[in-house]
C-alpha cells in the first residue's frame, strides 16, 4: 500500500512538472500560428499563466509532502 501511495505521489510530481514546462514554453513562444493578432496572443499569455498557477500549486504541494514523508523516513 505504501509503494502504491509513493508511486501516486511521485506521479503528480512528474506529470505537473511537465505541464508546467510546456506552459513555459507556450508563454515564450506564444501562439504557434504564422501571424497570431494582438488579442490572440493576449489570450495565450492569459492561458500559459493561469496554465502555470494551476500545475504549479499541485507540483509544489506534492514536492512538500514528500520531502516530510522523507525526512520523518530518515528520522526513524
């Protein structure tokens, strides 16, 4: 149970992270259309940050809970 637990977690570390990346990425480079207008890419922007806080915040909560998991792991 505790290795299904682990793997859960490990998991919502890993798959936020990679969104995360690729909403980086979105917010650099944008819309890929060969002339996006102003307000297309406003609307990319709007969605790459709003994209970044939503797979951020599970990411960073993930990473705290398994660092406390660890460390009371190492105190044993």
């Amino acid at each position: 149970m505790k290795t299904a637990v682990r793997i859960f977690v490990d998991l919502c570390i890993v798959v936020p992270l990679v969104l995360f990346a690729f909403f980086q990425l979105y917010l650099h480079t944008g819309l890929w259309k060969m002339v996006p207008t102003e307000k297309e890419q406003g609307k990319a922007l709007v969605a790459a940050v709003f994209g970044m806080i939503v797979t951020g915040v599970p990411c960073a909560v993930c990473i705290g809970l398994r660092a406390t998991v660890l460390r009371k792991r190492r105190e044993r």
